[in-house]
C-alpha cells in the first residue's frame, strides 16, 4: 500500500511538472502597437465607409497629418486624408491597402515621431520606412518622404529622443538621395538647434496654423515640380 501511494505522488508530481514544462514553453505573441491604438480602429473604421474613390494626392502619417484639413490648405480637391493619430510605420503599413485603392499620383508621408517614442531602434524603423516606401513605388505611385518633426525642447524626454529623430532624418535623407526619391526636409524651416520651435506648437504640443502654412507652401512647391 505504501508503494502505492508512493507510485500515485510520483505520478501526480510528474504531471504537474509537465504541465509547468508546457505552460513556460508556450510562446506569446504580443498585439502590434498599432493595434493597441483605439484611434487606428476608429480610422480604419471610417476608411471602410468613405466615398472617395480616388485621390491624386494621399497625405499618410499620424497626428501631424490628421490634424489639417490638406485640401483647404493647399486649395485643392483631390486631396485625401489618410493621417492617424499615435501610429506607427507598421501601422502605416498595415493600412496601405486603403492608400493604394485610391489611385494616387502621389503619396506624401509622414511619420517615424511615435515610432521613436515607442523606443523602437531607428535601424528598424528605417527598415519599415523602406518596406512602405517600396510598395507604393513597384504600383508606380510618386513617393514624396517628409522630415521627421522633433519636438520642442520641453516636451518629455525631448533630450534622449530628439537625437534619434535627427539620426532617422539623416538615414530617410540619405536613402532618397540615393533613390532618387523626393525628400521635402521641414527641418530648417521648423526646428532649430535640433528642437521644434515653439512659436509652431499650440497649447497640447501639436502644430499650429503658423506651422500649417508653412508646411503647405512646402508642400505646394514640391507639387509644383512634379506638375501636379
């Protein structure tokens, strides 16, 4: 009887102990950060049910995008709007199907701030950067990258996190020199000493109109030379 019990605690340990094997083997994959955004489901959301059928010109990127009505500002109707507020380039990424439905001519993009936030390296952002970039060029769509905005010298962590948008700024530069694909660098005219000015910041750190116009004229020379 002793052996038994003996047999039955053994047996009991084991399994138990197969079961601790097989829950610390099992892989957890962790949700993507874009979707962890609820505003990427609003948007996506809304990009299901929108009318437009085709844009010559697509503005993608995040909040600085989102937030300006681009056909006011650049006087035109052909504009569409395709900006998320806190996405990433995977995010980007993951909804370019609803940028290339609308057969565009051009597609600016914006992006890469949250990204570096999100203390993602800057190796792998400029990897998805790429992988985006491509996409939109092998369907024959013009790509134009813009500048990734720093932000001002008080905003949190602006210390550690300006650097590394200044070192992705360089690598988007560098790529499109050797791409021979459009870069519209906003730096010198929003940023100095490596930090947004002020002067373009509304009250909850986002671009104001003063900002807004500059960028647009920006973006109207650079429609221009593509005769668009």
């Amino acid at each position: 009887m002793k052996k038994l019990t003996m047999f039955l605690i053994f047996v009991v340990v084991s399994i138990a102990a197969g079961q601790d094997s097989i829950i610390t083997n099992t892989t957890y994959v962790d949700t993507p950060q874009y979707l962890k955004n609820p505003l990427y489901h609003q948007a996506v959301g809304l990009y299901e049910i929108s009318k437009i059928m085709q844009a010559d010109i697509v503005m993608l990127g995040n909040s600085n995008i989102y937030g300006a009505d681009w056909g006011e500002l650049l006087g035109r109707t052909n504009v569409a709007n395709r900006g998320v507020t806190s996405d990433v380039i995977e995010g980007y990424i993951s909804r370019l199907n609803y940028v290339v439905t609308l057969n565009p001519k051009v597609v600016f993009i914006s992006g890469g701030l949250n990204d570096v936030y999100n203390w993602i390296p800057v190796e792998t952002i400029m990897n998805d950067y790429i992988f985006l970039i491509e996409q939109f060029r092998k369907r024959g769509i013009i790509v134009v990258v813009q500048s990734t905005f720093n932000v001002t010298s008080t905003w949190h962590s602006a210390d550690t996190r300006n650097p590394e948008i200044d070192k992705l700024n360089k690598l988007l530069k560098d790529y499109c020199k050797k791409e021979a694909i459009e870069f519209l660098d906003l730096i010198p005219f929003m940023s100095r000493k490596g930090a947004f000015r002020e002067e373009y910041t509304n009250s909850w750190g986002h671009i104001n109109p003063k900002g807004y116009k500059i960028w647009a004229d920006q973006l109207d020379r650079v429609l221009k030379k593509l005769g668009l």
